[in-house]
C-alpha cells in the first residue's frame, strides 16, 4: 500500500502517545522483556515513522524493561550460500576475502524493517557480536540478552534468545506472522535438529579482521505459519490491533515448548 492509500485507510494518523495506548491495550506493562519482530507499513500512517514506534515501546516498557529486536546482517555470511540473488562461483573467495569485519555500531540490517534498523543505533542499544545473526537490546537487561552471543550454533543456547527465554521475556509480533517469529529457531535446535551446516562470517578477533568458520544446523522458517497456527489454538496468545496493525503477545517460553513438542511429533 503507498502512503496515498495508507493515508485514506484511517480516520486520524498514529502517534507516539496512541500506539502507546494501543500497547498498552494488548497487554505491555512496565518492566516487561519484549522481543520485537515489525513491520512499519502494517501500522498505518505514523506520524514520526519508526522513531515513534520505538519511542512508544520505550514509554510503556520504562527502563525497568527491556526492548530487544532482531539486528541481523544475513549478507556478512558466506557468499557460497547466498540465493537473493546468487553471485558467480569463482566470486566466492574474493568475496570472503574483502568483506569488512561485522561492527556492532555501522554494520546495517538486511531485510528486518525500518523499526529494527532505526533501532540498532538507537542511543543506549547494545548489540550482540554476530557477523549474521546479532539482536539489539535498550533497558534494564540489555547488557544480559547481548553479552557472549556465540558465534556457532547462531540462534541457539548460547544466543540472545536464550537469553529471553531464560528472563521469561514476551514475544511480540507487531504486524508481522509466524514466519518472521525467530525464537521458533530456538525450538528447532531443542528440538534435536542435528544436520551440520558450514556457515562463516567477517569478524574481528585479537584486533584483526578474520573470516571466521563456525557450524550451525539448517535453520527452516518454513513450517513456523502452521506451528503458530497451532499454537494460536491453546490460548496462550493475545491478539489485538496497534495501530492498522493485527499482532500478537505471547510469551517466549510457552511457545518455544510448545514447538518443541510440535517439531519432536511432526
């Protein structure tokens, strides 16, 4: 929808102060750890676009809470896995051999929206150090959910989603499905999934820019829709409108157990 038709759709324009209301309605509270996934065009015409939104989030959380969002940076991984679009073989090498070292401060998002983007740069944001996979953190818990974020095993037990899961933090999907909701990742590792897959990325260890291998299992995403289908079934998952935006509240734990199990029994 461009901004003509998103600006017909609604009656008055979405604000710092009423997506606040509308979070506050769906069920945030001060002190909550939130993980947010976004999608900014889903919320209506905002007037001060992703900084609102964040500044919103930010108003009904308080510093006693925590905002964590995805920062990943899929195109600092290994060009021999690329497919959107693929790049030439014999570009492999060069490619890993030229690419900067990940930086928590200038290293750009791929693919996460205008909220997480404005989010990674936001003042008092840290970020964990992942080439491909790191999360930003503002709040009480930030230091927590981004500290020693490991290199193999990217979304698993030594990740930042551990780390929600572990603080008994909250997931919200904010105009985005099942499919973008990664802590369904953490389930796949819990799961047992054992294929090893050879992943890399630039990195900076002992002051110098190296690539670094690392193992990982093969992440799919594709069977998260019907895995949160299911799981909008046991009730434990509280839906509601902010702004133009349909989203969802759940807590962390809940739904990585309960994928667990789906995954165990598929």
């Amino acid at each position: 929808m461009n901004e003509s038709k998103t600006i017909e759709s609604i009656t008055l324009p979405r604000t710092r102060a009423s997506l606040a209301a509308d979070l506050r309605q769906l069920g945030l509270e001060p002190g909550m750890t939130i993980l947010v996934h976004s999608a900014m065009s889903k919320l209506g015409w905002v007037n001060g676009g992703a900084v609102a939104v964040i500044q919103a989030l930010q108003d009904v959380l308080t510093l006693d809470g925590a905002l964590i969002m995805p920062a990943h940076s899929g195109e600092y991984s290994d060009p021999a896995r690329w497919q959107n679009p693929p790049i030439p073989q014999h570009w492999h090498q060069p490619v890993r051999d030229a690419m900067p070292a990940f930086d928590p401060a200038r290293t750009p998002t791929r693919m996460m929206g205008r909220i997480a983007e404005t989010f990674r740069s936001w003042p008092d944001v840290r970020r964990s150090y992942h080439p491909s996979s790191s999360f930003a953190a503002w709040g009480r818990h930030a230091k927590r959910a981004t500290d020693n974020h490991e290199l193999a095993n990217s979304l698993g037990e030594g990740s930042p989603l551990a780390r929600v899961y572990e603080l008994d933090g909250r997931v919200l999907l904010l105009g985005v499905g099942y499919d973008n909701n990664t802590s369904f990742h953490l389930a796949e590792y819990r799961a047992g999934k054992a294929a090893v897959d050879k992943q890399g990325g630039p990195i900076m260890r002992d002051g110098r820019r190296v690539w670094a291998w690392y193992n990982d299992i093969e992440l799919d995403s594709d069977v998260f829709p019907e895995i949160g289908t299911a799981f909008d079934k046991t009730g434990a998952v509280t839906i509601g409108k902010v702004g133009s935006a349909t989203c969802r509240l759940f807590l962390q734990r809940l739904a990585v157990d309960f994928a667990v199990k789906w995954l165990h029994h598929r």
